[in-house]
C-alpha cells in the first residue's frame, strides 16, 4: 500500500513539475528537502505526531517552506497533510526524485570493489556506462567490500553485475559439490 501511495503522490509531484517547466528546480528543491528530513528527524517527529491538530501542524509547515521552497511545493505538502499522508513522505520524495532523473536521462550506478580504484578507473568505468546503459549522465557510488577478493558488482536500478573473485569461487565451490564422483 505504501508503494501506491508514495507511486501515486510522486506521479503527481513529477507532473507538476513537467506541467510548469520546473523540473531542475522541483529536483533541487525535493534533494534539500530529502537532506533537511534526513538532517531533522524530529521535524518529522512532529508532523507525524498523533496529538498535534492538523491546522497546527499545516501552520508549522507552511512557516518553514514558504520562504524556502516554490509555492507549488509548499502547497503540494500541505495537501499530504490534509490527507494523512505526511508518513509517506520520504517514499514520495524518493519516488519524485528516481522518476526525475529517469526523465532527465540520469542513471545512479553502485560500484562495490575490493580495493580502492584510482580515479582513471573511476573515470573509465563511467565512461563504459555511459556507452552500454543509453543514459546521458551517471551518478556514480563507490564502495569497497575486501571480502569480495577482486574484480567488482555493479547497480543499476535493478540490474546487477557479479564479476567478483567471491561469487566466482562460490559458483565453482558449488560445482564442484555438485558432482557425483562414483
């Protein structure tokens, strides 16, 4: 149920947002928004606070978005108030922001090696992105993992590429248990 909502709010942020023009605004304006969240745990407290009137907690919000953030944002918050559906926030923003960059030809790639890569590699992995996935530009996440052994597993929305030295000796590991020797 929570997909639903978060799909149906984020649908409608992303469409006003195509509607008015201001997609590299609303973008920016949603990735504060998400940082702020993230940085303020208790504003959300707040909000989702079951003893807190409606009306105050609208007041509460429209004092902190209206000199930060588009009117259409504010008012698209104020409406997930009055819905009862501010705890959906952080899937809609989450939502709004994967659909934005999919629209934008923005792709977020999680690249996990067993040692630190030079920023050439860096560079070069990227690049090769670029040229087998169709989008225009990459966000790139790095991370190391020792016990991968060597070699790297690439993210992309769904899609997952293993070429690491662990998931090759676990294969071969399971081959090999797999066979009958008689």
């Amino acid at each position: 149920m929570a997909k639903l909502v978060s799909g149906t709010y984020g649908e409608a942020l992303f469409q006003l947002a195509v509607e008015e023009k201001k997609e590299d605004q609303f973008l920016e304006e949603v990735q504060t928004l998400q940082k702020i969240l993230e940085e303020n745990p208790e504003f959300s407290n707040l909000l989702n606070h079951p003893k807190i009137g409606k009306e105050e907690k609208i007041e509460v919000l429209k004092n902190v978005f209206e000199n930060n953030f588009s009117p259409e944002l504010t008012g698209f918050f104020v409406l997930i108030l009055q819905k009862d559906r501010y705890g959906d926030t952080e899937g809609i923003l989450d939502f709004f922001v994967n659909k934005m960059k999919e629209h934008k030809g923005i792709g977020t790639a999680y690249v996990t090696t067993a040692v630190s890569l030079r920023d050439n590699q860096k560079k070069e992995i990227e690049e090769k992105l670029l040229q087998t996935t169709g989008y225009k530009q990459m966000e790139m996440n790095y991370d190391e993992d020792a016990a991968l052994i060597g070699g790297m597993i690439i993210r992309i929305g769904d899609r997952v590429v293993d070429s690491s030295i662990r998931t090759k000796l676990e294969r071969l590991t399971k081959e090999l248990s797999d066979l009958q020797i008689g």
